[in-house]
C-alpha cells in the first residue's frame, strides 16, 4: 500500500468517525428536543380558554381590586392585565365609578 493509499483510507476513516459522531451529537439533540416536547404537550392538556365577563362596579372598588379577583397567571402581570382592562373599557385613566360596568377578561378550563 502506497503513502498517498494509506493518507486517503486515514482520512476516510476520520471522516466517517467524525460524521457519525456529528449524528450522534443530532440524535441526543433531537432525543432531548422530543423528551421536552412530551412534556409541553402534557402540559397544555388543561388548556385554558380566555372568557370575558361585565362587572358592575361597588363603591370603594378599584381596578387594582377587580383585575385582583380575575387575575391568573395566563393573564400575564398585573400592570399588564390592569392595562389590558383599561383598553378593553375604553379608559384613559384608572379611575372607575360606583355603578359603572366593566368588560373582564378571564381565563378558566372549562368550557363554558
């Protein structure tokens, strides 16, 4: 066997021990890529489905009050969900008055 016969079976075993630890570096990725998206799918078996509701205002309320009784994690923070009721209503500032209605959104499991 030649030199130049022996340099090219070399690089073709190197080559060949270098793709397959390429694909053994995809399936572990691919592997861990589908453990995690059992687990996102097993979690979104209890959907939530966003619902809305009106609200009539008492006196001594205010949006802090109301959003703290609707608001769930699906709803995103606090500022934001207070935000949200805001544009929903229209209101350019959070003032509210007694006797007023207010659209809320919410979110629940069920299927109402």
């Amino acid at each position: 066997m030649t030199r130049s016969q022996k340099r090219r079976r070399y690089l073709q075993h190197r080559n060949l021990t270098v793709a397959a630890f390429v694909l053994a570096i995809c399936l572990i990725f691919i592997g861990g890529f589908h453990r995690f998206s059992l687990r996102t799918s097993a979690a979104s078996e209890h959907e939530m489905y966003l619902y809305y509701t009106s609200v009539t205002v008492r006196s001594g309320d205010t949006l802090w009050s109301i959003a703290d009784e609707y608001h769930t994690v699906e709803c995103g923070d606090m500022q934001t969900y207070i935000m949200e009721i805001q544009r929903l209503n229209h209101l350019g500032t959070d003032e509210i008055h007694a006797g007023s209605s207010l659209v809320i959104p919410y979110y629940t499991a069920e299927v109402l």
